[in-house]
C-alpha cells in the first residue's frame, strides 16, 4: 500500500526539478522575525529535496533538515552538499529525536498537513526555544487570477472525482481552509499563540511540458494508475497549448505562511 505522504519520493528528480521555490522575502520576513544571525541552526520538517533548506542555508544560517523518504533525502544531500553547515537526518518528524537540541525557527514547506496534529504542534513547542517561531508555508496557484484557469477545470471534470477538490493544483481549491485550520490548531495547541497567517503574490512561468512535470509530481495525481495519469496529462498539456498557442503561461502563485510562537 503507497503511503500517500511519501509517492512524492517516486520520482523525487522531478519534484526537485518542477516544484518551484519560494519567495525570497519570505526568507527575509523569518529571518527578522526569529533574529537570525547564522548562530544558530533553523529546523527545516518535511525538508523535501531541500528547496527552503537551500535558500537559509545560502544565507550562511545553519540547518537541520528532517526528511522521512530515502530518496528525496538523497537529492537533497547532492543539492546541499556544498553547505558544511547543513545537516540532513531520515525520519518522520513524529518519531524524531531532538537529543536536547532547541531552535530559533521551525520551518516546514509544503509537508505540515502530513504531519500528524496531535503530534506535531506539541512536538514543535518542545523543540522550539523561547518565543522561537513556528513557520509552515504553502505554495498555490492564486486560480481567482490564472487565465489558464476555465480550460483546466474543464480538463479535470472529465477525469472525474479521483482528483479531489482539495487536491493542491485543483483550480477549484482557493485554499482558504488552511487558513482557517490553522488558526485551530495552533490556538489549541498548548504552548503556542500568536497565531497568523501571510501572503506573498508572485508569479512562475511554465511550458505545458513543465506545467504537466509539475503535476506530476502531486500525490492525488502520483495515486492515478499509470494509464489515467497518462491521459489526464496529456489533456492538460494539451489544453495550455491551446489556450496560450504553445507559448509558456504566467502563473499566478500565492504563498501562505502561518506562523505561531512559543509561549515564553
């Protein structure tokens, strides 16, 4: 049985070669808000093929980086070989062992949702230090602006309900419940407050070929049988040609960052 956190490991070359990164004053924004002065070493939960890990770690911060899928840590490390102040550690951040260690910044791209609730708030205190944040962030296509946006829904309606609503490229997902579930758990969770939610608007250029790459790389789209992934994707490289005459499309993104804080 595929673990749906863990197919993006199945082909985690593309993953790094397709997902796109993340805003730049997104970087700045938790830097200042955590105090950074590459001191001391941010946790990075869920660390992918080390996207966020790359863009501190290129700002001589140090990093820890938790990855629970073999091969996306193998990327991970030949992306990040050349940071010496870069550590990279296989394990689900449940069963992780912190050793004592405490942190100013805890972030987490794109893997908090598949992080199990009941756990990962708590553990977060626990490994934070005093007043440390809790930065978990998320890339959507902003659809409400994407002109590609009437064609793809057209392209998903026929491939029917395998490709849910909630599924994070569905141009019908405006995303806003993860706002809101936020603002839940962290306000539940003992030991955090502060809770917020920022937004950064940017935009990303893609061929249809890139487009497809992109997709697929998500897990509702991984847990097609190859037959139906094929021909999904197909139909919508097919509608992005012909919608922008086989020149890449602007894509509008919008990345979500929310942010709690250790109670002192």
């Amino acid at each position: 049985m595929r673990e749906r956190r863990l197919v993006f490991g199945e082909v985690a070359e593309l993953y790094d070669r397709y997902r796109p990164s993340y805003p730049p004053a997104l970087v700045d924004d938790l830097i200042a808000l955590a105090g950074l002065d590459g001191t001391q070493a941010v946790l990075d939960v869920g660390a992918g093929t080390g996207k966020a890990t790359a863009l501190f770690a290129r700002r001589a911060i140090p990093v820890v980086a938790i990855e629970p899928n073999a091969n996306m840590a193998a990327v991970a490390r030949g992306n990040l070989s050349r940071f010496a102040h870069v550590t990279i550690e296989e394990a689900d951040f449940e069963a992780w062992r912190p050793d004592g260690r405490r942190f100013p910044l805890l972030i987490c791209g794109q893997a908090w949702h598949w992080v199990a609730p009941e756990v990962g708030y708590a553990k977060a205190h626990d490994v934070l230090a005093e007043e440390g944040i809790l930065a978990a962030f998320w890339n959507r296509v902003a659809w409400e602006e994407a002109d590609i946006r009437e064609a793809l829904l057209a392209v998903y309606a026929r491939a029917g309900s395998d490709l849910s609503v909630d599924g994070p490229m569905h141009p019908a997902n405006a995303g806003a419940d993860t706002e809101a579930a936020w603002d839940v758990g962290a306000a539940a969770a003992h030991g955090l407050h502060h809770a917020e939610v920022r937004r950064y608007e940017w935009h990303h250029r893609y061929s249809a070929g890139e487009y497809v790459g992109l997709l697929a790389t998500t897990s509702d789209v991984r847990l097609l049988s190859e037959e139906r992934r094929e021909l999904f994707l197909a139909a919508v490289a097919e509608a992005i040609d012909a919608q922008a005459n086989g020149e890449p499309v602007s894509i509008p993104m919008r990345t979500r960052l929310h942010l709690a804080r250790r109670r002192p």
